[in-house]
C-alpha cells in the first residue's frame, strides 16, 4: 500500500488533530489548563497516525519478509496503539473537567452573575452551539455545513460587536466559523483534487 494511499486513510485522525489545535487556541486565555492538555492530545493523535502509517509500510513489510517475529511485531504494534490511546482519553477526560472548581467559585458570586444576566436578558440569544456542530459536522461529516457554520459565525460574531447580541457565545462562534473555513477549505481542495485525477483518467483513457 503506498504513502499517499496511507495518509487518505490517516485523514479523519489528522482532522480530528487538527480540530483539537483550533478550539485550544481558541480557548487558551479562558481555560488554559485543558487547551494545554488538548494541545497534548492532539499532538499524540498526530504520532498514533504517524505509527500507523509506520507500522503498515515498514514493521508490516519486516514481519512479511522475516525480519521481525510475529510475537514481536504484536507487542510493538498493540503496545504502541494501547499506549496512545490510554494516554489520549486519559488527557481528554482530564481536559473534559479541568477548571470545574474555578468555576463554581465564580458562580457564587451573585452580583456579578445578576448583573450579567439582566445584560444578556435584553440581547439575542447566541448559537453558539449550532455554529460550532455545523463547523464540526461540516470538517468531518459533510463538508457543505461548513459553509453554513462560515456564514452563521460570521454574521453572530458581527451582532456580537454591534451590541445585539450575546458576547457569552462569542468563543464557540468563532471556533464554529474557523472549523467551517477549514472544513469548506477542504471541500474546494478535494473537488479540485477530485477533477484532477477525472481529468488524468480521462485522457489516459483516450490514450488507450
């Protein structure tokens, strides 16, 4: 199986990465501790695909050829992808719930959080959250959304700046609108790779 053919298929774990590199820089001023721990994650995603790529064109090849033992080859190959992944839910679980306690500290006081609700309560409400499910359902599920998330995000962050509003939202929406510019990127990148490859299958057919 060649190299090219080895990264098609490492693409949703280099999306996945690269989706995690996005909302940590994103996030970092509000909740540094878990883009940190995001950021770590993501780079092991990139070094799990990297072993993949690895073990199918080199430790796949010296298993075939004599080279290495089967016993051998299991241990480096199910070590090697169990250690990747024990350490890569581990980061995100303790990225999932990293800060809580700064949190509740802040949601008792109540001055602060009256006065910012009576602010949001005359605003628009943000969509933060569909901005954000249609940038990431547009990077890895159907690319179209991400033009959707592009527009949307785009539109709230410039509501947000006039004052009409919800601020609370402004993180997410700027995240969903990056993930929709990455995932549209994408989309046009692949139609022109896929016209591409119809244009030389066509006129190597014509040759024939």
């Amino acid at each position: 199986m060649s190299f090219l053919s080895q990264l098609l298929m490492q693409l949703p774990s280099f999306l996945i990465a690269l989706t995690g590199f996005v909302l940590a820089g994103i996030f970092m001023k509000r909740a540094s501790t878990a883009a940190i721990l995001v950021i770590i994650a993501s780079i092991l995603t990139l070094l799990q695909s990297t072993l993949a790529i690895f073990n199918h064109l080199v430790l796949l090849e010296m298993m075939i050829d004599g080279q290495l033992s089967d016993t051998a080859y299991s241990i480096i190959v199910s070590g090697g992808f169990t250690l990747f992944y024990v350490a890569i839910s581990a980061l995100m679980l303790c990225a999932a719930f990293a800060g809580r306690n700064a949190q509740t500290t802040s949601r008792a006081q109540p001055n602060i959080a009256e006065i910012t609700a009576s602010t949001h309560a005359s605003l628009n409400p943000h969509r933060g959250g569909l901005v954000l499910t249609f940038g990431l359902l547009g990077l890895l599920l159907f690319a179209p959304l991400g033009i959707a998330a592009w527009v949307m995000g785009n539109n709230d962050l410039a509501s947000m700046r006039e004052g009409h509003m919800d601020k609370s939202g402004e993180g997410i929406t700027l995240a969903g609108k990056i993930l929709g510019i990455l995932a549209t990127t994408l989309m046009i990148f692949g139609a022109i790779v896929f016209f591409a490859a119809m244009a030389v299958f066509a006129s190597n057919y014509r040759g024939f």
